[in-house]
C-alpha cells in the first residue's frame, strides 16, 4: 500500500515543463518569414508586423467576449477597402468566370491531362488525408453502355436499334465517386463534402485549361444497375458525371459579351 502511494504522490508532484518563449518567438518568424517569401496577400504582413498589437491573453479574450450582446452585432465590416484584384488573379478569375456548357464540341483532354489535372486538384482539403474519392473515365461506347444502365434503372424500353443518347452529349464523361474510408474521427458526411470538394476543383482546373464542363447527375445515378456498371462498392456514392469537351465557339463570344452578374455575396456572409 505504501508502495502504491508513494508512486501515486510522484506521479502528482511532476510538473509541466516550462513554456520556451525563445523558441516559440523563433518559431514566429521562420512562419513570418516563411509566409512573406511568396505572394500570400496582406494578412501575411499583418502577420508578419507581428502579434504585439492583438491581445492573446485568454482572460482578455473571455471578458470581451462577455461584453458582446447578441442585440449589438452589427455583422461584417465592409469599411476597409479590398486588396484582392479578381480580374487581374487568374485562379480567382477563371473561379468568377466559369459556367457549365451544356452543348460541348467533341475535342476533349487526353488522358495524360486529366491524370495532371487530377493531380493537382488532389490538393483538396481532406480531413485526415484519406482520399475518399476517384474517378472514372467514360469514352466511346462506353457511354452506350451508361445509356443502357439509365435505360434499365428507369424502366425504359426503346424499339430495336434505339439508344438513350444523353450519355453522347459529350464524347468524355468523367464519373465521380465518394469512396468514403472508415475512420472513427471522419464521418461520411464529411468525406462526401471532400470528393464533392475534388469535383468542383477540377471543374475550375479543366475551365482554367480551356475546357467546358457540364456536371450532370438526376435520381437514377445510384440506382442498381448504374452503380453495377461503374462497379460500386457498397459504402461508395456516385455523384454524377462531368461532361467535358471544347468551347463552342458561339459560346464564347456570348461570355464575353455578356452582363450577367455574380451574386451579391452579403446573403453569404454573417456573424456570430
């Protein structure tokens, strides 16, 4: 018994090694540093003007959040003018200005550009690192095979010679699966969001590489006989394909001429 308290009584008496402010200051400004060597935009140099102005003490912040009454919030703060330049940004412009084309011309990406663009797009935020999606291509009669799929899922039956031509509104078809792994601190929810997250990414990629996408999907997508011929896993969704091909040339011209603006991103901002 004696034993057992003396180690319990050690074990109560360790205390907490000391926090190394000289280390973490140098840790700041390798972050600072490391930050200003690229083009990251001005909260870069707020960072880098360093931390003495905001106020890090968990006292401090605990009574200004006591202060704040819900009747008192005024929302965003829209005074300082903006930095960011979306036209003159190509990641940012080919964001603002990408729109599905529903009627593509057949030339499309090979098969070494999609595995480069795929590539790059993997760089989606995924929690955990699990990589719960991928895709499949579709060319040639294999989307006669997808058409069939659709026909069987939705009861259609066509005369002899007919075939459900949808599937042929591009000459590429890219499906998208989520592919959920089992991980206790990752539900599928979240990993849903992530391959979503992966086709939207490769929309602007294709778009930024010159290519029209049109993502199509409906309620026969994960109906038994489309999800046997992409051969699904239980656990796995199909979220739809992306119809890629070239630009229509009138397409193009009606872009460039038109005046339809983006929505006014107030209705998608708040705070708490």
């Amino acid at each position: 018994m004696s034993k057992h308290k003396d180690s319990s009584e050690r074990r109560g008496s360790k205390k907490k090694k000391p926090k190394d402010d000289g280390a973490c200051e140098v840790t700041k400004g390798r972050v600072r540093a490391h930050f200003l060597e690229g083009e990251t935009g001005p909260w870069a140099k707020k960072l880098a003007a360093g931390s003495s102005a905001a106020t890090t003490s968990a006292e401090a912040t605990a009574a200004d959040e006591q202060t704040v009454h819900p009747a008192r919030r005024l929302g965003p703060d829209y005074s300082a003018p903006s930095s960011i330049d979306i036209v003159a940004d190509p990641v940012l412009h080919a964001i603002s200005t990408r729109r599905s084309i529903s009627k593509l011309d057949p030339e499309t990406p090979n098969d070494s550009d999609l595995r480069e663009l795929i590539h790059a797009v993997s760089s989606v935020a995924d929690h955990k690192g699990l990589k719960p999606w991928r895709f499949i291509i579709i060319r040639g009669d294999d989307r006669i095979r997808l058409g069939a799929a659709l026909d069987e899922a939705g009861g259609v039956h066509r005369k002899s010679g007919e075939i459900n031509e949808k599937p042929l509104r591009a000459e590429l078809l890219l499906a998208l699966v989520a592919a959920p792994r089992d991980n206790p601190k990752v539900p599928e929810w979240e990993q849903h969001a992530t391959a979503a997250g992966a086709g939207h990414l490769l929309e602007v990629a294709l778009w930024q590489a010159g290519w029209g996408v049109m993502w199509r999907s409906g309620n026969l997508t994960n109906e038994p006989a489309v999800r046997r011929l992409h051969r699904l896993k239980d656990k796995e969704l199909l979220m739809g394909w992306l119809y890629i091909g070239a630009v229509p040339e009138r397409y193009r011209q009606r872009m460039a001429n038109s005046t339809r603006p983006l929505p006014e991103p107030e209705q998608f901002l708040d705070t708490l």
